[in-house]
C-alpha cells in the first residue's frame, strides 16, 4: 500500500509540474525606477515574469525597459491586490508603436518613437491557482513587434493616486532550479507585498509544529512510540513541516477563492495542497519506527524530500531535512 501511495504521489507531483510551467510567472519586484534613466531592466522580455511594485503618489511613473526583436511578442498585464480606488494605466513606448492618444506631461518619452495608452478599467478578480491568490487587471498589452529596438512601459495614474500593483511580463513559462525552489521565499514576500500580516502568513504553520509537538510530548507521558535518534526526529520536524505548509496554502486558498471565482482552477491548487499533506503523513510514520529502514525505505525518504523541493512543500527546509535524514547513517537511541 505504501508502494502504491508513493507512486502516486510521484505521477501526481509530475502532472502537476508540467501543468504549472505552463501557467505561472517568476516573481521579482522593482523600486527606483521613476525615470527612463532608471528604468528597471527586463532582461528576457518573453519569458513569464511577475513583478510586484508600488506607484508613489503624484506625477510619477514607474518604468520598465526591454529589448525586443521583429516577430517577437510584447505581452504586458498589470494586476492590482486590492480595489481601493487605485487603478493605473499604461503607456508602451517604442519605435514599431502607433500613437494612439495624449501623453500625459510628466511622462518621460524617448525620442522618435510611438506611445500607446491603455486606460485601466476594473473588471472582475481573476483567480491564480499557484500562488494562491486573486488579483484585478485593469490594463494589458499584447502585440507581435514588427521593428527591432528598445521598447518601454510606463505604469501610471492621471490621478496622482498610488498603490501597489503587480505587472505581468512575456508568456513563455520557463523557471530555473533555483527560481523554482525559492518560490516558497518569494511567495512570503508576495503575501507581504499584498498586505498580509506576518501573523497570518505563518498561523497554520505554527498551529501545526506547537500541535504535532504537544501531542509527541504527550505520546511520551503515555509511554507510546516517539522519535528515539536524530535520524527519527528529522523526519518527525520535517513531517511538520509538510503538513504545515500544506495548511498555510489551503489557507490561501480559502482567501483568494472568497474574493473570486476559481471554478476548477481551484484543483490545481488543492493538489498542491493534498500532495504536502500525504507525505507529511508519510515521514510522519516512519517518524517513531525508522531504526531498522532498509535501504529503499531511505531511498524512499529522499524521494519525498525532493519532491517536496519540487512542489514547494516545507519551505524549504523541511525536504532538506527530510533528505539528510534518510542518507545519513542510523543514529542510536
């Protein structure tokens, strides 16, 4: 059975990765970039980024910079946290754009090139089921470019008003080993960003490390099996780990689901809720009964600490404990 169970999890955390890269944006943020001369640089304009911002309030904008050749596609979306009364428009500027409106004053322009505005315009929240979260977006941009050059995009509000915002770059989904195992990290900083307490971000992990602790202290009162080695104990603080971090994202899940309609985007999401929880349960038992593991029971346990890595279970720390666990020797009781 728990050959079976294991497997399953594998298949189902490989589903899952090949959906996700092909749906989620690699997430970066900006700050001092209120000038052309300081526009942020985006280094591979088609590939999937999400940048998350804040406008100052007044006659600003923030800007962004990317090289782009002809046949390529300009994709620009920005997305907005929260709706209080906040919502930027954009200007895409560059030698293959038309002019299709004024320019507000305080726009910075290079010189002999077009500028295009896109008003923002409320609409309704849009879920995103791998962060979790759901976000407005107001303005967007999608055009194949038809002349080689630098190429710009403001984000601003004629209002003076300001707020956070988020924007979204290119469309291939590509993500490095290292973009990909971060992602817990960065999504801290996307709750942080959106205006998240830190209390609540990390409540559900919390809840489940002071649980799992107080019912092994009292599994001990009760003379029942504990963890006895440091090999037993890794995998009981990793199990935590997992189960925990499974919970903050069904907690996430639950926020962003209230403000949007996910419909059956909220699948996808809820198995990466369910995948962290299974094997947390997993490491969980072999927690108290790991002394006489044999090979492949250890070659098992670093099977579920890379795939925690892989779904972004534990944040981080529990699959690495989880791996050195199962590959380091046996320690005595």
């Amino acid at each position: 059975m728990g050959g079976k169970v294991s497997t399953l999890v594998v298949l189902t955390t490989l589903t899952v990765l090949f959906i996700s890269t092909a749906a989620a944006h690699v997430p970066r943020t900006a700050s001092e970039n209120e000038s052309l001369e300081h526009a942020k640089i985006i280094d591979d304009p088609i590939k999937s980024w999400a940048i998350y911002a804040d406008l100052r309030e007044g006659d600003v904008a923030n800007y962004y910079q990317m090289e782009m050749e002809e046949g390529e596609r300009l994709y620009v979306s920005i997305l907005l946290p929260q709706n209080e009364g906040f919502v930027p428009d954009l200007a895409i500027m560059g030698p293959g754009i038309d002019q299709n409106d004024t320019t507000p004053d305080f726009i910075e322009k290079p010189e002999d090139v077009g500028v295009e505005i896109i008003k923002g315009e409320l609409d309704e929240r849009v879920y995103e089921p791998f962060t979790p979260g759901s976000y407005y977006h107001p303005a967007s941009y999608d055009q194949e470019i038809d002349k080689d050059g630098t190429y710009h995009v403001a984000v601003y509000n004629e209002e003076e008003t300001g707020g956070k915002y988020g924007l979204a770059v290119g469309y291939r989904e590509t993500w490095g080993p290292i973009e990909w195992i971060r992602l817990p990290i960065d999504v801290i900083q996307i709750r942080l960003w959106e205006g998240q307490p830190i209390w609540l971000i990390f409540a559900p992990m919390i809840s489940v490390l002071g649980t799992g602790f107080v019912w092994t202290a009292w599994r001990k009162n009760k003379n029942k099996k504990i963890p006895k080695n440091l090999n037993e104990w890794g995998l009981l603080i990793s199990s935590l780990l997992y189960i925990g971090s499974g919970a903050m994202m069904l907690m996430q899940t639950i926020i962003a689901a209230s403000t949007s309609s996910p419909g059956i985007a909220v699948i996808v999401t809820l198995i990466f809720v369910l995948i962290p929880l299974i094997v947390g349960y997993k490491l969980w038992e072999r927690s108290s009964d790991f002394k006489d593991a044999k090979r492949e029971d250890k070659i098992k346990i670093v099977i579920f600490g890379l795939v925690g890595l892989l779904i972004w279970a534990g944040l981080i720390v529990g699959p690495l404990i989880a791996m050195i666990s199962g590959i380091l020797p046996m320690e005595r009781s």
